[in-house]
C-alpha cells in the first residue's frame, strides 16, 4: 500500500465536522507535511482540534512533523476561497491533496413543498462550494501537474428516494462536475473522484432519526479510509469516479 504522504499538504474542508474531523485524523496518522483544516463554528473547531491532537496514532506522535493548521473560512464566498488558497500557497507552495466535507442537508419535503430558500441553500452547500474550492485548487495543480481531489456526494445524487429534491439534485451536480473536471485535467496527473454514502452515522442523525437501524449507517472512520485512499497513490488509476459507499446498507 502507497500511502505516503509525507511530503504533502493536506487541505481538508468542512474538517471540524463528524466526518471532516474523522477524515483529518486519518491524515495525520501518515504523518504528511501539512494538514489545513478550514471550519465556520469555533465551538466546534476546538473540540475537533482536541481530538485530532488527541487521537493521532503512537507512531504519528513519535514521527510528529506534520504542521496542523485551523483557518476560518466559507468555501460558499469566492474571496474567502481565494484568500485561503493563496495563503496556503504562500506559505507552502502547494496542495497535493484537497479533500472537500462541506456539505449539508434538506429533506422531507416534495418539490411543491420545497421553498426557493431551501433550494439555493442546497445548490450553495453542496455544489458551489464544491465548485469554488475546486477552481481555486486545481489551478495550482495543473501548474505542479500533480494532485488530488476528493469530493462527498451521496448515493442520492445517483438514485433519489423521493422528497429530498434540492438534496438529490446539489448532489447529482456534484457527481457530473467530477466527471467534467476530470475530463478537463486528463494527462496532469491529477485525479478527481467523490463518494456516494448512505446515512452516515453521527450523533446529529442518530437525535434526527433515533428509530432507525444504526447498524446499516456508515461510520465516519471507515469513510475516512477510503478518502485517504482516493487521495494516495494507490487509487492513480481511479480518476472521474462517484464510488459507491453504501456498507451494509446495500439492499436496505
């Protein structure tokens, strides 16, 4: 396995959140060279950043190189997104690896009962953050002609159930944005690919639906995983790619 990332900056969005936070840690226990953790809730950052601290690996801590920064910032807001990457840029030189956990979610609703707010809040969260952070990143990869970006969609974004329209769609545009920018930066290098979850386990979700069979929920940890692999060198050949992470949800 090829999961040296040693050398590299990690650039991990929305990474204070259940997942994000599952996600960072992950990283750090291959000791890259720069993790950069953007957040919007400073409750939220601190106690991430205790547990990202707290639950590295004993051989993450005895090799401890890795800088791990915290920057507030909305990917939804270009100048933010630009304000970020230059700053990464200057002080690093470059992000080998973007991992986007930005995302949120509106459902239970039918299109007729969807408002023109919740609408656009979805298509902001879920894809043109996605667009904005990407657009910034990729510019400085295709100049080092090396990278690697991963996204979140969802298995609603290939198969909707039914009142999560505004959901389903912003998650849909995501998948096809992936396929387009790997289309785009063919031959760079650089690889493009986004998970399609089913429920992932969180407390939030367990409070949201606490009738529901956890036991076919994903767990944030093992997400994680597969992210760290779509961003090493052993997933080169998985590029433009919405893979499926449906656990033992498949069927259900």
């Amino acid at each position: 396995m090829d999961r040296d990332f040693y050398d590299q900056v990690i650039l991990v969005t929305g990474g204070t959140g259940a997942l994000g936070s599952k996600v960072s840690e992950s990283f750090m226990n291959f000791s890259p060279k720069a993790i950069i953790i953007t957040y919007r809730s400073e409750t939220e950052m601190q106690e991430s950043k205790t547990k990202i601290l707290d639950g590295s690996s004993k051989k993450q801590k005895e090799n401890h190189h890795t800088q791990v920064e915290f920057v507030k910032a909305d990917i939804t807001h270009e100048d933010e997104v630009k304000t970020l990457i230059s700053g990464i840029l200057e002080k690093f030189g470059q992000v080998h690896v973007l991992a986007n956990v930005v995302g949120g979610y509106i459902g239970g609703k039918s299109v007729s009962e969807t408002s023109e707010e919740e609408w656009d809040k979805m298509m902001l969260i879920n894809l043109k953050s996605a667009f904005l952070i990407s657009k910034h990143v990729m510019n400085s990869m295709k100049t080092k002609k090396f990278g690697k970006i991963v996204h979140i969609s969802s298995a609603t974004g290939a198969k909707a159930s039914g009142n999560d329209s505004a959901y389903a769609a912003s998650k849909a545009g995501l998948i096809r944005l992936v396929e387009s920018m790997a289309e785009e930066t063919n031959g760079l290098n650089i690889t493009i690919n986004c998970i399609l979850p089913t429920i992932i386990d969180t407390e939030s979700n367990r409070k949201a639906m606490p009738k529901s069979n956890f036991s076919t929920w994903i767990a944030p940890a093992d997400l994680a995983k597969v992210i760290c692999f779509l961003a090493s060198e052993d997933s080169k050949i998985i590029n433009g790619v919405a893979l499926p992470t449906r656990g033992n949800s498949y069927g259900s």
